[in-house]
C-alpha cells in the first residue's frame, strides 16, 4: 500500500474502534441478544473443569420476558439463562483467560470481542485486495462497509460468539479465495485450509456454509487449472478433499462424540437438546397460522431490513425511519449499480479494465457464501420466527464487495444522468412520503439534496469528475461512519 492508502486504512480501524468501545461502554448490561447466556457459558467453563450441558431450565421465557421488559434490573438474576450451552466451545474456551484475568468484568469480556471484529475488518480489506488488486477503493468500501454498519457493531462489540466465528468464516474464504487466483493447491495449504476449517466447526454452526464452499472452490479449482487436456482430474479433486475435510473432522470430531455421549440420539450438534429446551420461543408455523403468508412475508422483510442495519437491544429499539429510508436508498443504488457493472462486464461493454477468468470464479465464491448464508437463515426460520438480519452478518464481507462495487458504478461518470434522475426520483418520494406523515423529513432531505447538488456539479464540471466522484463515493462510507459512532447515543443510551 502507498503511504495515502495506509493512512487511509488505519483510519477506517480507528473508527471501527471508536464505534466499538462507544457500544461496548454505552450498551446497558446484558442489552444484547443472548448475552447473559453467552457470558455465563464462559463463566461455567471458569469455575468447572468440563463442558456444560443443555438441559430443561436453561429456557424460561417467562423470565426471559420479563427481564427484557424491565430491561435487565439489578434485582433479577440472569445467572440461571443457559440455553447457549450447547455451542461450540472455542469461543468459551478463548474467552475465559480473559474472564479470569478480569475478575468476570462485562466490559472487558465486550471488548474482547471488539479486538477479534477487529481482525474481520481487516480480512475484508484482504479479501477484497485479492480479488480485486488493482482496484483499491472497491477494498476500503467492502472494509468500511463491514467496519460500520451500526448492527454489526452492536454485535462486535457484545458477549457472544459471533465475532470468532466471522473471523474464522473470513479466515477460510480468504484461502479459498487464494486458492482460485493463484491456483494454490500445495501440500501445505490443503493442510492450513483443514486446520482453519476444523477449527470453524468448533466455533459455531454459521460456519458450517465453509464446507459446501470448500467443495465448490476444490470442484472451480480442479477443472479449471491448467492441466493437459488428457489428464484425469478426479484423482487430485479426492486427494485435495482427503485432506481437507479429514484433518477438519479430525479436529472437530472429539466435540461430535462428546455430543453424542451427552445428548444421544446422534446429537452431535446438541440442536435436538435445543429444541426440546426453548419452550414458549415462537415457531414460525404457530404464527403463519395466525397470520398467513403474505402478511408473515411482508414483515419478514420489513423487519430483517431493519435488524440488519441496526434494531438494538434485544429487538427492542428499531433505528427512526428518516434512517431506514436513507438506507434504502443506499441498498436500491448498489443493486442497482452492481447489475449495470456486471453487465457491462459480461457484455466487454464497461469501461475500464476487464474481470479475468479467476475474478469470475472469486465473485461466483462470493455469491455461494451469501446465498448459502440466505438459505441458512430461511432454514432457521422455518422452525422458529427468528427475524434477525444479524444472522446474515457471518455473509456480510461478500456483501460488502458487491456493494462497494455497486456504489462505484452507480457513482461514475458514466451513470452521471441517470444517477441524477435516480435521487431526484428518491428525493421526491421520500419528501412526499414524509409530508403524507405529518411533515417534511429535513434531513433526508437535506442529505438526498446534497447528493443531488454534487452529482448535478459533475455533470457540468467535468474538470471536477474525479474529485466528486471520489467524494461521492467516499461520503456514502463517511455516513455509515457517523451513524455507528452516534448510533449508542441516538438509539441505545435513551431507549435502555
């Protein structure tokens, strides 16, 4: 990197640090989902010499209730809340040095978990850098993306597995990543890919979506490589797949036979316990019968929508809506910026410089991790109503490259009209929208309005493009930036 882009990069961790610590020190305790079960997982492993078990008492949701409505008051304890005993241990285990040392300090334990979110800011700059290594600002906008949405933050900055497990998750998509555009398949990273992944399988269930993309990059990987057109390709596609997912079993296999022992039934998950454990948790057939599908469908959106960028606490405080229609905006350009450059793309059309065979391997990569992601989270909810798009974060550095690469083609020059067109349009309905609601949304509109004015000056200062273009495209980030550092002041601090 110059010494710009270094600058530019220790920026974007800073803030990412600032946001952290704020949540961590801002968010009352336990006001984050599942963190007193998580917390008290590393407390057990503390004061006991074995893993927990799930049993009945774990769950109560009467309790569970009435903590949340009451918003966690000191008279009520939350040491009998353990229905997180069955996770995977390798979060618990890492964590409870950190326990111990600090006397089971909250924040200390919160902050652990900002530095390990630290590490899969830094992999989506990696990441991004090794699909696309020429292209600088397509990394920095996957890095702030992933670095600032206020919900993941929240997350990052909370007791939880969560954060090992994305780091871990980032970990393997990187190698597979490598592995694709370099065409590594060595001896030594078959071994490191099977040590990283069995080590996700010991870290939590969200990582399991690596394994299908393991095969799938071993399948692109095999077939793709340069190799006489005679030879047979299957027997280096086994041996590849011996070796990895032997040494990932290996590694995660004394946990599936300890599950095994404890729960029966070949629970090797301890998913079955868990079932049976969180009785009174809403299923989602239970609801569909009260409501029916389209209603059930429609809130469904709405509502991962809403939780993916940030719905604090344990659901309880949602962003106000001048914010969730700013991102709106937001999403709608980038999908729409990402379909017109990948067309271009797949046309030779687009200007500037071509995506290589390899690039379109790594996007397809990127694509399978977030449909997987998609497919886990609609599994979920098929048992249980769970709309949280907190669920979707362990996908979110895929995400962040497609909308890193939509914005800047939404942004560019060549766009210019129908990027003015579009805000005038957005600009328009959220102003009409607003006033239908008992008043003129001013800083929506001062914001699209800006947006406007800039996109419009480019257009008739062309000696200017490249200036605000950048700034465009950097002040989409910037406002990220801001709405995760105000966001425990805005949202949390009042509201908990």
């Amino acid at each position: 990197m110059t010494a710009r882009q270094s600058f530019l990069f220790g920026i974007i961790l800073a803030v990412y640090f600032a946001a952290g610590v704020l949540f961590a020190v801002l968010t009352p305790p336990w006001q984050a989902p599942d963190e007193p079960a998580h917390f008290n997982y590393v407390r057990y492993l503390s004061l006991h010499t074995g893993f927990p078990e799930l049993v009945t008492g774990c769950y109560d949701q009467n309790y569970l209730a009435q903590l949340t409505s009451e918003k966690f008051p000191p008279d009520l304890p939350v040491d009998t809340i353990c229905y997180e005993y069955h996770q995977p241990p390798l979060y618990y285990l890492q964590a409870t040095p950190i326990f111990a040392v600090s006397s089971g300090s909250l924040l200390v334990m919160r902050l652990f978990s900002v530095m390990l979110g630290a590490g899969v800011v830094v992999l989506a700059f990696v990441i991004a850098r090794t699909v696309f290594p020429g292209q600088p600002a397509v990394a920095f906008g996957a890095m702030a993306f992933v670095a600032f949405v206020p919900m993941h933050v929240a997350m990052l900055s909370s007791v939880n597995n969560d954060a090992l497990a994305e780091l871990i998750l980032a970990t393997i998509l990187l190698l597979l990543l490598r592995r694709l555009m370099h065409n590594l398949e060595s001896a030594r990273h078959n071994v490191v890919l099977g040590i990283v992944l069995g080590l996700g399988l010991l870290a939590k269930t969200t990582v399991y979506i690596a394994v299908p993309l393991t095969a799938a990059t071993l399948l692109l990987a095999t077939f793709t490589a340069r190799r006489h057109p005679e030879t047979n390709p299957w027997p280096a596609l086994v041996k590849h797949g011996v070796v990895i997912f032997g040494i990932a079993l290996l590694i995660g296999l004394p946990w599936y036979v300890r599950n095994a022992g404890v729960y029966g039934n070949f629970d090797i998950l301890g998913l079955g316990r868990h079932n049976e454990v969180v009785v009174g948790q809403l299923r989602t057939a239970d609801y569909l019968a009260q409501v029916g599908w389209q209603p059930y469908l429609l809130e469904a959106g709405r509502t991962t929508f809403h939780s993916f960028w940030g719905q604090f606490g344990w659901m309880a405080v949602p962003m106000d809506r001048r914010t969730y229609r700013l991102l709106e905006v937001l999403v709608v350009a980038a999908g729409v910026g990402l379909g017109i450059y990948l067309a271009g793309q797949w046309k030779k059309t687009a200007p500037g410089p071509r995506l290589s065979g390899r690039q379109w391997q790594a996007l397809v990569l990127l694509a399978l991790a977030v449909g997987f992601m998609l497919l886990a989270y609609g599994w979920y909810n098929l048992s249980f109503k769970q709309l949280q798009g907190r669920y979707l974060f362990p996908g979110l550095i895929p995400v962040g490259i497609f909308v890193s690469l939509g914005l800047r083609q939404i942004l560019s020059p060549q766009v210019g009209w129908w990027l003015v067109g579009g805000l005038a349009a957005a600009l328009a309905l959220i102003a009409a929208e607003s006033l239908r609601q008992g008043g003129l949304d001013k800083w929506a509109v001062l914001i699209l309005g800006a947006f406007l004015a800039a996109a419009l000056a480019r257009q008739f200062l062309p000696r200017y493009s490249a200036i605000l273009t950048g700034g465009l495209f950097a002040a989409c980030f910037i406002g990220l930036a801001l709405l995760a550092l105000a966001s425990p002041f805005w949202f949390i601090q009042p509201y908990l």
